[in-house]
C-alpha cells in the first residue's frame, strides 16, 4: 500500500530519457533549493546551475530515475555507481506529490540498481534536519550510521544545532 493509502502506485519509475530534460532541469533547481533551506537563508530555483548539474551527472554516466505521473515528471533520483557500491546523490519529488510514495518508489528503483550489482544497499549522505528524508529511509530498513562528514564552518557560516554521537558533539 502507498502513503496516500491507494494499492495502486502513484508514479511510474523509469530511466531518465532525453525528452525528460527540462523537467529535470527544473526538478533539481527544487532540490537545490530545498537543500539550502536545510542549510540557513532560502534561495531562488537557479535553472542555469540545475542544468550544468544535470549535464555533468548525465557526462559521467549517473543513472537517473524519473518518477512520473499523469505523463509527466514529478520527481527524480540520480544515483552514482562507484564499482559494485550505489550512491543516491540526490531525491527530490515535487512538493504536491510529497507523501505518495513517491520517494519510496525511486529508492526502489535505486535499491534494484543495486541489488543487480550484488549490493545489498543503497549509500546516502543525509542532512540531519531532513525529516522527511530520514523518514523514508527509515521506512526502508535504513538505520546504520555509515559515517560522519566532517569540515570546518564555511566563511560567514552560523551552524543552526547541534548533534551529539556517541561522545563527540558536532555543530551544524
């Protein structure tokens, strides 16, 4: 059953394909956005910085899955394949389909990928205040801390929290 209660999924999951672009184009702006307002101030869909970004995953040979219903595309989830080891670079499904299975859908599909390389994971970096995201991993079995990424404040940068692990408390 979906989050939206229906039996029947939501969205269709397939391969990105050329005709795709614009929309994916516009769905990572979103995810971008979406990011920085985990991060501090709100920023504006940068469409021209979305469509290098896309360029470059396509360049490298990232797989790219489109979440589509209706006939079009409402979201997408770019994986890189590192040898045998998938990593989801980046989620993001439109707002107004937020709570669909959607997400659920296109990690699935990630979750495929690597199951058909041997893998029996998917790797993801994970904001600590993306709730939604932790949620839908969560959902999936996803509970083991892998690592932490660690770096120093950013020039003008005022970590929101902070986040204790085991006895190391980490500011961000």
């Amino acid at each position: 059953m979906t989050e939206n209660g229906s039996s029947e999924p939501v969205a269709k999951v397939r391969p990105f394909v050329p005709g795709d672009r614009d929309a994916a184009v516009s769905l990572l702006a979103g995810y971008r956005v979406a990011l920085s307002a985990l991060r501090g101030p709100e920023r504006t869909p940068d469409e021209g910085a979305a469509a290098l970004e896309l360029q470059e995953y396509l360049g490298r040979g990232f797989p790219v899955f489109v979440a589509e219903a209706d006939g079009r595309p409402i979201g997408l989830l770019v994986c890189r394949v590192d040898g045998p080891t998938v990593w989801a670079e980046c989620l993001y499904v439109a707002p107004e389909w937020w709570r669909h299975g959607v997400g659920t859908a296109l990690y699935a599909a990630a979750e495929e990928l690597a199951a058909a390389r041997g893998e029996p994971t998917v790797y993801t970096w994970v904001h600590p205040d993306n709730r939604a995201v932790i949620r839908l991993l969560a959902s999936r079995g996803y509970d083991v801390l892998n690592l932490i990424e660690v770096r120093k404040a950013l020039p003008g940068e005022t970590p929101r929290g902070t986040l204790r692990i085991g006895e190391h408390d980490y500011r961000y």
